[in-house]
C-alpha cells in the first residue's frame, strides 16, 4: 500500500508544471545611457554653457518598498537631516559615470513604477553632484541632494525615454513611489537619448 501511495504522489508531482522564479525588482541590474545636456549658463574658464556629455547610469539593485517606506518617515519626521543619515546608512544602489572623468556618483535610493506608456525611475544621492559643481554657481548646502529621474517608454519591449538630473535640489515630498524636489528654479541638466543597455 505504501508503495502504490508513493508512485501516486511521484506521478502526481511530476504532473506539475515548473514555474519559474521571477528575479525581484530589487535585485535586478541595469544600465542606461544618455546624453546630458549641460545647462545653457556660463560655467567656469574651463566649461562652456550648454556643453554635452555621455553618462551612463547604473542599477544594481532598487530599493525594497520597506526600505523606501522607511526614508519617507524619515524625512516625513525629521526632514533633510534625518533623510540625509537614512541615505548614508543605506547600502549602494547604483551609480552615475561620466564618460571622460574619473569617479563616480553614488546612488542611495531608487524606485521604479510603471505608467501608462512604461514606467518611471527616480533615484537619490546623500549629497550634490560633485561633478555638476563646474556649471552651477554657489556653495552646497546642507539640505540639497543629487536627484535622477527617468520617464522611459517600452517600445516593443525596447525601453528608451528621458530626463532630469539635478545638482542639488532639495526635497519638497518623498514617499515610497513618489519624490517631489525643488532645483531652487535652476534648470536641471537634461538626459536625452536614454537607452537601456542590459537586456
């Protein structure tokens, strides 16, 4: 008898269909480029207004929804300073290269969420972007951050889109899907020719 159930539960499991594990999105990577357009203001002796570069965006993993939930109440509780201390315990996420310079833009936070034509993606830094110093005047202050945002459209499954990066803006509203940064009405640097590069 204990037989007969064996082969029934053997026949029976082998009837299943696998289904295959789906990566979750925080663990996935990805690569972008584009190109940035420089803000159209006269930087130093060094750098033209309204200068080019290629960058190139990488995801190594997005934020958990607990761990964005997190740095919404903490900036919701405590503001810049409390958001700033949650980024800098933060693991790495991802990261800004500049084609041409050396070093690099770290990236603390990103979320992704889809729309109706593809999805947004929107990122966050502890501090500045160092390397934007060069085209925007002024010191940094203690309450500004890096931000990155990408609308992307998928094309038959090819994604491509724009989007803004930002010097150091400040936060007006942050919750888990959602960021909503003020540039102090400076123009941002503008991404165009964003491409996803992973498959």
């Amino acid at each position: 008898m204990k037989a007969v159930v064996a082969l029934v539960c053997c026949l029976f499991a082998t009837s299943i269909p696998s289904v295959p594990r789906s990566v979750p999105a925080q663990e996935q990577r990805e690569e972008f480029s584009a190109v940035a357009q420089m803000p159209a203001i006269a930087g130093n002796a060094m750098v033209g207004p309204g200068a080019t570069a290629n960058i190139t965006i990488y995801i190594d993993r997005y934020s958990s929804d607990e761990e964005a939930r997190m740095m919404a109440a903490k900036f919701a509780k405590g503001g810049h300073k409390s958001l700033r201390s949650a980024l800098e315990k933060a693991a790495l996420k991802g990261r800004i290269e500049v084609q041409g310079r050396n070093g690099y833009y770290e990236l603390k936070l990103i979320r992704s969420k889809s729309t109706q034509k593809g999805r947004e993606i929107f990122a966050i830094g502890e501090r500045p972007i160092r390397f934007l110093d060069a085209y925007y005047s002024g010191v940094s202050q203690l309450d500004e951050f890096g931000v990155v945002r990408l609308d992307l459209t998928n094309n038959k499954g090819v994604e491509g889109g724009s989007g803004t990066m930002m010097h150091a803006a400040k936060i007006k509203s942050l919750d888990a899907d959602t960021l909503l940064p003020d540039n102090h009405g400076t123009d941002p640097v503008r991404l165009t020719s964003v491409q996803k590069t992973t498959p």
